[in-house]
C-alpha cells in the first residue's frame, strides 16, 4: 500500500512538472530604487532585464507601493514627458535597460520611506509569445539620493520635474 501511494505521488508529481507552463527566463542585472525623502509618495526601481525568449513585460508590483506602473520618458516637442505604458518588450537576448531618463518601474502612493539600503521587493508579470504568464520576483537595493553613482543623483533631478 505504501509503495502504491509513493509511486501515485510521484506520478502526479511529474505529471504536474511536465504541464507547468514554459516561462521566459529573464536574467535580472543592478536593480536599485531610489531612496526618498519623509513624506514623498513615489519613486522609481531601475534595472537591466535580458530575455532567453522574446518576452514582455505587462504589470508590475511591490508591496511598498499602492500603484507600481511601468513608465517611459521620452522627448516630445523639446518636453521631457513621462508616460504609463501597457508593456515592455524584451526581445530574446537584447538586454533592455531600465534607467533614469527611458524606461523604469514607477512606484506610486508609497506606504512609508524609502531608506538608502532598504532591499525593496518588486514583482514583474511576464508574458510570452504564446500568452502564458509568469512573475519575477526583484528584490531591488535603495540607493540614496545624491549618493555617489551619478545615475540616481541625475534621475533625481529629472524625475522631481515631473507631476504623478
């Protein structure tokens, strides 16, 4: 009877490996947040996403954040504009880089500061090809503002220009 039941359990334990949904792996480089001041309610997690497959990026969220929102700027008219958008391709082997400035993850209604060193967890819900979806967890680093990268002084400046 034993051996019955640890040969169904291994049965059903394959099956289910073997029906798991294919997910894009993407490798993960530098993800960093900017770290806040008292009483700001929103910033931005920067990193470098590579795909094996051709993937996008459709959601994002963290539980630091009522709203997280995947945000570009780009230049319009001589205006440095930031915008929501409803994906992010990652095509297969391009690394894609998620930077002050271009793409990022926008973090909005903070539910408390944001502290150089802090590891804030983001999720990124991933599409493939085919439609299927998977998450990806990030676990992303607080830099401080000002601090000694000249990339999250820059994009502090940039980004406090902005209205949310």
């Amino acid at each position: 009877m034993k051996s019955l039941l640890i040969s169904t359990l291994l049965a059903v334990t394959a099956s289910a490996w073997a029906q798991a949904p294919a997910t894009a792996p993407v490798e993960v480089k530098d993800a960093w947040v900017r770290a806040t001041v008292a009483q700001q309610k929103s910033t931005g997690a920067f990193m470098q996403l590579t795909a094996k497959a051709d993937t996008r990026v459709v959601e994002a969220r963290s539980p630091i954040a009522g709203v997280a929102q995947i945000h570009e700027m780009a230049m319009d008219k001589d205006v440095m504009r930031m915008r929501e958008v409803k994906g992010l391709a990652l095509p297969a082997g391009q690394a894609i880089e998620l930077k002050p400035g271009g793409y990022h993850v926008m973090l909005l209604d903070l539910k408390g500061q944001v502290k150089a060193g802090d590891v804030v967890p983001v999720t990124l819900v991933l599409e493939g090809k085919d439609g299927q979806r998977s998450t990806l967890e990030v676990k992303a680093t607080a830099r401080a503002l000002g601090g000694t990268s000249a990339a999250p002084a820059a994009a502090a400046e940039d980004h406090g220009k902005h209205k949310h």
